[in-house]
C-alpha cells in the first residue's frame, strides 16, 4: 500500500461519487459512475486485492454501466436533480 | 490540530473515506428524487461496505497475496550442502526439527486475503441487485411514464394504478 497514490485515488474517488449524483443529464451521471468503478478498481489494486481489483473492472464498472446505460435506452435521459 | 491528523487521520484514511462514502451514498438513497439516481447511490453505499473490509486487510508494506513458488521456503538453502545419502537418511527426522522454525512465507509482508474473497461475493451480489432494481425501474417508467418519485406519488394519490 502507497499512501501517495491512496489519498490521491480517495479524493478522485470521492469528486467521482459527488458529481455522478449531482450532475442532471443521467447519460453523463452513469458515465462518471463508470469512472468512479475503475477508480475504484485502481484503489484495490493499490490496496493488494487484485483479485477483487479485476471483478469490480468487469463486473462492477463493465455490466453496471451498461445496465445504467440500457435503462435510460429504455427511459428517459433527463432528471429533475 | 497537526498531532490529531497525524494519529487518527492518516493511518486511518480509508476509513474516513468509507465513511464519508457511506454517507454520500445513504444521502442519494434518501434525498434524490430520481430512481436510477438512487440506485447509483444505493451502488456507491454497496463499494463504500466493500472499502472498509478491503481495508481491514491491509498491513503496512503489504504486498498482494500471491506466491511465486510452491512449498516451505527453507528447502534448497537448508538441504544445500548435504549429499544425497544423508539427506535420505535424515531428511524425515529432520523435518519436525525444521517445523518449529519459520516456515512458508512472512504474513506480515502480504495483504490478508481473506476479506477479499469474501468481498468477491458482496461485488457479484451487488451486481445483481443492481439489474433487479434496474429492471423494476423499467416496469416503474412503462406503468407510470416517469421515473421522478414525486410524480409517480402524485399519479398513486391520483388513482392513476390500473393493477
């Protein structure tokens, strides 16, 4: 564990979390959820888990943001907040 | 204020971020009116749960928990310089003699890798609940035509529910 690259990956993390649910367009909302998965993929490859580092690239940052991405498909792109 | 960062912010930094992920995801849970905006908070609380036990198994200078080499570490330094009969004679008696001492890896130099296989279930289950959910949200947005749950309460209060 590097706590240079730690804090640095933390702090991303937590812009990433604060703008996918801030932002208003829900298309971009999932896309900055998908960079908050890899970020966090890149935390668990740091931390020394890089078994769950290469579950969460492509399970939790692939399928979860195609899975957003198909319901908007299928719903509508604009939210309220 | 320096001595209080110093002991219970920068060895415990990723807990302090869990929390505050934590956090940020109950408040989406709760506070926002979109559906599919709940369900990337309901994703960001399940990775903060996901943090913190990760993090339980870091150590300091830990590496990943991988080996490259089968077996006790101390075979071909400690069998070096015996010859072939000898170490027919007494490679089994030696070996109780061998296993008070250190055998196999230092643990403390890798990371403990048994909250990450069990943080592997948690990532796949979260996965899953998150299709469900986003399934049901479709059903939500073809009965009602919005996913914003104020209009969906206004159209229940209405009496808009064909069941």
């Amino acid at each position: 564990m590097i706590f240079a690259f730690d804090i640095i990956i933390l702090i991303f993390l937590v812009v990433a979390a604060i703008i996918s649910l801030s932002v208003k367009d829900l298309l971009s909302s999932a896309m900055i959820f998908g960079i908050y998965g890899f970020l966090i993929c890149l935390l668990w490859a740091e931390m020394g888990a890089v078994d769950v580092a290469f579950t969460e690239a492509a399970v939790g940052a692939g399928v979860s943001a195609v899975f957003f991405i198909a319901t908007i498909y299928n719903t509508r792109r604009r939210s309220s907040d | 204020m320096s001595e209080f960062i110093q002991t219970n912010v920068q060895p415990y930094f990723n807990f302090w971020i869990y929390v505050v992920l934590m956090m940020i995801g109950l408040w989406a849970l709760i506070a926002k009116n979109n559906l599919i905006k709940k369900l990337i908070g309901m994703s960001i609380f399940q990775t903060a749960i996901i943090l913190f036990y990760v993090s339980l198994g870091v150590k300091d200078g830990s590496t990943i928990p991988i080996l490259d080499h089968h077996g006790p570490e101390h075979h071909e330094t400690a069998d070096a310089g015996h010859d072939d009969v000898h170490e027919k004679e007494h490679g089994k008696k030696a070996e109780p003699h061998h296993a008070d001492d250190h055998v196999g890896p230092n643990p403390d130099t890798i990371a403990n890798p048994l909250p990450h296989v069990l943080m592997l279930t948690a990532i796949v289950v979260g996965v899953s609940t998150l299709g469900v959910a986003l399934a049901i949200g479709q059903m939500i947005f073809k009965e009602f035509g919005t996913l914003e749950e104020n209009e969906i309460l206004e159209q229940i209060k209405a009496g808009n529910v064909d069941d």
